[in-house]
C-alpha cells in the first residue's frame, strides 16, 4: 500500500506525472510515488514565497542522517533512503539534485545553455536515471532517460515564465534573450514585444523537440507495462509544447495543463497500442544561421 503522505504529495504536486504513475503495476507503483514524494517535497521548500531555506537544509541534512542509517521523523525521508539502498541510486544523483535546489536558493539567472544544463541534470536528469533504476533497465537506456527528464523539464521552464518571474528566476540562457533583444520575461515588458517573445519561446521548443526526439528513442528499451504511464507523459508535455507553439502568450494567462480526462484517454489509448505513436513529429535541426527562421510542425497522424 501506498504511504498517505506521499500520495497527497504526488497528487498535489503534478497531475500529469500523478494520474499517468498510477498505471505502473502495483509493485513498482510504490517505488514512483517513493521517489516523487521526496523530489516534490524538497521542490516546495525552495518554491514558497518567501522560501524555506531552513527547512531546506533541515530536509537535506536529515536525509544524509538517514542514508547513514538513522532514522528520522520524516517517513518521506526515511522511505526514500530506503529505496535508494534498495535500488542502488548512484549517491552522486540525490547529492546532484541537492545542488539544483540549492541553486533556487542561491542563483536566480544562468549565462549560457551549459549553466541551465547543470540546474537541468540535478533537478531533472537524475529523476530519470532514478526511474530508469526503479524500472530496472539496461544502462543503455540511460541517456535517453536522461535526455526524457531534461526535455520534460525545459517545458516546465517555458510553461512556468509567469510563476517563475514572480520568484525572481529565469532558467533560460542569458544568451538566447540576448539574442533575440529581450531584457526580461516580466508579462509588462512582452506584452511591448510580442514578435521578440514569439522567436524567442520557438528556439526554447526547437530545444525540447530535439531533446524529447532522442528521449523517445530509449522507449524500446522500456518493458510495454512501463511503457504505458512513461509514454502517457510524454505525450502531454508533447501536447502542452503544441498549445504554447500555437500561443506563445498563453503562458502569461495561465498554466497549461492537460486534462485529467485527457491523461486517462491517452492512458487508454496507449494500453490498446503503447508502442504506436500517436502523434508525428517532424522537428528540425537545430538552426545554425545567425537569424534562423524557425518553423515547427506537430502534425496527427
């Protein structure tokens, strides 16, 4: 039996991980919510307005008591140390995604694409590779893991500009607002330059579409029971991409999120064929012209 806690945390936290997980059989069910609970937790005390850095630094500092083999009075905590043991997590992995919430605390820009990779790799790709473990898949489905958790989080970036601004972040490179002549994200300021705006939010898709395409090449790795809720997600942050293509403004009139209705159908849909592709994707190289004009297409099969 899932842990009451941990599924409150799960549910409130993400619906489209939350209603897609609970697919997963019951026996590996468990370890997911284990996982996300403590990753959502450690997630919160950072995101509050103002922050809880002590809480922070109380929750990392009891899960090392923890891991050393104490026990705490935080069964997230405690449950997760477990399953860390239990599947072997690379300790590199938690210690990395300590660092990435370290990183909201102290650090609100990032200069260039390889500092946003490494809030990325501690914050996203370890989740991944985590999963990747819990599932118990080859090491050569690793990289793709890896590249699932970066793509689906850069989507979280570009979704989230409006509630990120408010917490005085910008995950984005300096160097791409730069580019397109954009001095910040605040909703006062776009509104001035949508145009900018539009090409600007178009490179930040064309990054995720390259990433998520070679995310999707590990699915083959994935056994078709786990396949189901992996790819139910996949196709929502897919689908939540087209709805800021088709609007890049959205982003500032609300949180675009898919339905629970449309989780459950997709869900359906990929028990009945999790191995069909349910929407074409035609993406693009990366541009290399000093002025790319970028064009996205996201045809239905």
């Amino acid at each position: 039996m899932i842990n009451r806690t941990l599924f409150s945390i799960f549910k409130e936290g993400s619906k489209t991980y939350f209603y897609s997980s609970i697919f997963f059989p019951t026996y590996i069910k468990k370890d997911v919510f284990t996982l996300y609970g403590f990753v959502r937790k450690a997630d919160n005390y950072v995101d509050l307005i103002p922050q809880d850095v002590n809480g922070f630094y109380n929750f990392k500092e009891k899960y090392y008591q923890a891991i050393n083999g104490k026990k705490t009075d935080d069964i997230v905590i405690n449950l997760f140390s477990n399953l860390v043991r239990k599947k072997d997590f690379d300790p590199e992995w938690v210690d990395a995604f300590f660092k990435s919430m370290e990183m909201d605390i102290l650090k609100s820009k990032y200069r260039t694409m390889n500092e946003t990779l490494e809030y990325i790799y501690g914050s996203a790709e370890v989740i991944g590779l985590m999963m990747g473990k819990i599932m118990n898949l080859s090491e050569e489905s690793y990289n793709c893991a890896r590249y699932l958790g970066r793509s689906m989080q850069y989507i979280n970036f570009i979704r989230d500009i409006a509630e990120d601004v408010k917490l005085n972040r910008v995950y984005f490179p300096q160097t791409d607002l730069k580019y397109f002549g954009i001095d910040r994200l605040d909703q006062q300021y776009i509104i001035s330059h949508p145009d900018k705006f539009s090409e600007f939010i178009k490179k930040q898709l064309l990054y995720y579409c390259n990433w998520q395409s070679m995310a999707e090449e590990g699915f083959k790795y994935i056994p078709k029971r786990y396949l189901i809720p992996v790819k139910t997600a996949s196709e929502m942050y897919n689908w939540t991409a087209e709805q800021i293509f088709k609007n890049p403004m959205i982003v500032y009139v609300k949180k675009v999120k898919p339905q629970v209705s449309k989780i459950v159908s997709t869900t359906i849909m990929n028990v009945i064929d999790p191995k069909s592709p349910k929407r074409k994707k035609v993406f693009p190289c990366l541009i290399k012209s000093p002025q790319p004009k970028l064009e996205y297409y996201f045809q239905k099969k």
